[in-house]
C-alpha cells in the first residue's frame, strides 16, 4: 500500500515556485520536460551513478511528479524509497503514477524547512532539478538538511543546472532563468552548488556527468557524507 502523509504549513506554501512556475502548468510538467530535454539519459545516469542496493533507504529530495522515484525503483527493486515535495499537486501526480501496490515507496509532502526524519535514516539522497528553484540559504539549508539525514558513508546526487559550458548554452539557460527566476537560479549560472554542498558538510564532491540541452549545461554532482557511526548513535 503506498503511504503518503500532509505536513502543510500555509505561510511557507506561498514562498515555493513550481516546476513550470505557474501552478496551472504543473499537469504539464511531464509532457513539456520530455520533449525539451533528455529527461531520460540524464536521470536514468543519476540513478546509475547512485548504485543503489538492496535494502538500502534512499530519499527522492524534491521528488515533484514521481519519474525519478520510479527509475530508483525499477534500478533497485529491493530499496526502500521515499519521495518528499512541498507541491501537492506534483505529488498527486506521483500517486496517480505509483498506484496503491508498492510497499516500498512512501511520499510526503514537508514544507520548506526541517526534513521530517530522524538524523542518519538515509543511505542515498537523489534530487533532480530542485536547486535551482531555492534562494542561495534555502539551498543551503535543504543541503545541510540532506546531509543530516544521511548515514556515515552516505552520498547525495543531484542533478541540476550548473556552469555554462559555452555560451550557445548560456545563452540557452536565460530562457531557464527568465522562467524559474533569476534570483534562485543565478549560482546555478555561476557554477556554485558544488561549493554550497561542501559547506553542507559533504566531503570527495565530484562532477560525475554533464549534459549539453537547449535550456543550459546540466551537470550531475555527488557528495559523500564522512561521519562515524558512534556519531550517529549519539544522534539517535
């Protein structure tokens, strides 16, 4: 039986912008991401980079209409997954995608702030095009977030816009800008999240993939969290 659980928090819903920036393009967020971009290779090579094994616990940070959640799933069958957004009407879609017989996937939607879980309960933490949609101390603070979250050894992989390698892309990305907002996406365009994930606590943070689109460079980045065990108990 899929699980989902509401911890609305009004004040905090204005703030968030959606994924096509207007809430009455959000059912078209599939359709129009799929024929703009290779939605496909770059998330299909986030999953792979992330080797997720059996039985481990993985958070889909920002997990919007539930694509990726399912590529995780369909990678690693025996994993256990969970979806968190701020958008209730992505995460309906997600649903409506997931059905009701899988055990292993729970979706939650958490406001901007605090993940609700416990220190060190995650082995992996995957998010696909969320960061550039969070001001420079959001960023930070949803980094500092996934770090906390995630056990000793645990890595964060994200997919998201970075550097322009060109300025053909450059000059692809201000369409990017001009639609989610130029203030969350200008580190982005300066190259800066791998630095933002360092000061998050992330140690060995790597470029591990680039991808060349028509809306800008995207670049997928992995973290490792490098904390002992005894740590966590303490935690706990």
């Amino acid at each position: 039986m899929l699980r989902g659980k509401r911890m609305p928090q009004p004040q905090d819903q204005k703030r968030y912008i959606p994924a096509l920036r207007y809430h009455s393009l959000t059912r078209s967020y599939d359709w129009a991401l799929s024929r703009a971009m290779p939605e496909q290779a770059f998330k299909f090579a986030l999953v792979r980079r992330a080797d997720v094994r059996a039985g481990q616990r993985v958070l889909d940070f920002g997990c919007g209409t539930g694509t990726l959640t399912l590529m995780i799933e369909a990678s690693e069958p025996g994993a256990e997954i969970v979806g968190v957004d701020v958008d209730e009407k992505a995460l309906d879609i997600a649903r409506a995608k997931l059905g009701a017989n899988r055990s292993k996937i729970h979706l939650y939607q958490a406001s901007p702030g605090p993940l609700p879980f416990p220190d060190c309960s995650f082995d992996r933490v995957l998010s696909c095009l969320v960061f550039h949609h969070l001001r420079r101390n959001e960023k930070l603070a949803a980094l500092s977030e996934c770090h906390r979250v995630l056990r000793p050894d645990g890595e964060i992989h994200i997919a998201d816009w970075g550097q322009s390698a060109s300025f053909l892309l450059r000059a692809g990305f201000l369409l990017t800008q001009l639609l989610d907002g130029f203030e969350s996406t200008t580190d982005n365009a300066r190259g800066l999240l791998p630095e933002f994930i360092r000061q998050a606590g992330f140690d060995a943070v790597v470029e591990t993939e680039h991808f060349a689109t028509a809306f800008g460079s995207l670049r997928l980045l992995r973290g490792t969290k490098v904390t002992s065990v005894a740590s966590c108990a303490r935690a706990g």
